[in-house]
C-alpha cells in the first residue's frame, strides 16, 4: 500500500458535517472523522474518483468521491 496518497484539488465529497454539501477531499484529511481512503483498484490506472473512496467516521460509511471538471 501506498505510504502518501496525493489528492487532486479536484476531488470533491459530500460532508456529512456541512450538511452533505460538497467539500475538497483534501480538506477531510484534516477532520477528526477521517478515516482513510479505500484503494478499491490497487495498482490501476483509474481515474482518483473511481479507484477511491473515503472513509469517514461521522456515519461510519465509504462516502463516493466526485470529480470537478476543470
């Protein structure tokens, strides 16, 4: 497993502590309810939003990653 897993500024989540609104994933990272990313494809080439998913303690459930078109 990967020691430092770099977080496009792309990448977007629903926050259950902003009311489900969409947040930076990075800025979970920083949350006392962070728990991780699942690496649901190790070793694939995929897109960040597709081979992850968060782990987020507030409701204990693997929240879907969104990706913002630049």
């Amino acid at each position: 497993m990967e020691d430092h897993i770099e977080i496009p500024g792309h990448a977007l989540v629903h926050c259950p502590k902003e009311k489900f609104l969409l947040i930076r994933t990075a800025k979970c990272v920083e949350c006392e309810h962070f728990a991780g990313l699942n690496d649901r494809f190790p070793g694939a080439d995929v897109a960040f939003s597709r081979r992850y998913g968060l782990l987020c303690k507030h409701d204990t459930v693997q929240r879907e990653i969104k990706e913002l078109a630049e």
